[in-house]
C-alpha cells in the first residue's frame, strides 16, 4: 500500500490517501453489511471467533476503484516478493494483537511488558 502510495504521489500527483484509500474502505464496508446479517445468524453466542478476509481491488486511470474478489482464505505466502515479505507479518500481527492479545492479557500492566 506505501509503495503504491508513493508510486501515485511522485509520479502522478495523487493523493493515495484522499482519493483512494477511502473508495476502498467505503467498498470493504459495504462488502461486510451485505453479508453481516447471513453469519450473524450462524454465529454461536459466547464463542469468540474472527475471520481474515483478503480484498483484491484494481484501480484504473480515472480512480474508480473496482473489487475483483474477496477471499475467505487469502494467501499467505510472501515468496518471493519483498512487499509480501513486509506486509503478511504485520497483518498476521496487528489481527492477533486484535483478536487474540486481550484474552491473554494481565491486570498488572508489567506482565504485559516483553
């Protein structure tokens, strides 16, 4: 995402930020209000469950950005790209320090220190 950010700002003058990335969340939001009613339904109460979603997006010349798909199993294999290679480990982390992380975490704020 930086460097297509950066790629749009140096060489086409256009704010990633401003202009696309919220096209995108306006997608992805939309994506997740479509089908929230369906698994919430079909989900058990008390249970403690989350779901990685991959978004494949295109953006053309205009900006109009399209989804080409949502996977329930994105891959997660960072061979051989370098981006992949920076990006997967702190998906893969930010989502367990969301999801997982406060179950385990302790009263007493130096047991949480590493």
């Amino acid at each position: 995402q930086k460097d297509f950010a950066q790629y749009l700002e140096n060489y086409k003058n256009i704010d990633f930020y401003k202009e696309i990335y919220p096209k995108m969340k306006e997608i992805i939001q939309n994506t997740l209000e479509a089908f929230w009613n369906k698994i919430n339904k079909n989900i058990c109460k008390g249970l403690n469950q989350f779901e990685l979603l991959g978004y494949d997006f295109m953006v053309d010349e205009n900006l109009k950005v399209y989804l080409i798909e949502v996977n329930t199993n994105p891959c997660l294999d960072t061979q051989p790209c370098a981006l992949l290679q920076r990006l997967i480990p702190a998906v893969l982390d930010q989502t367990f320090k969301i999801c997982i992380d406060p179950f385990f975490s302790s009263a007493d704020p130096k047991k949480q220190e590493h």
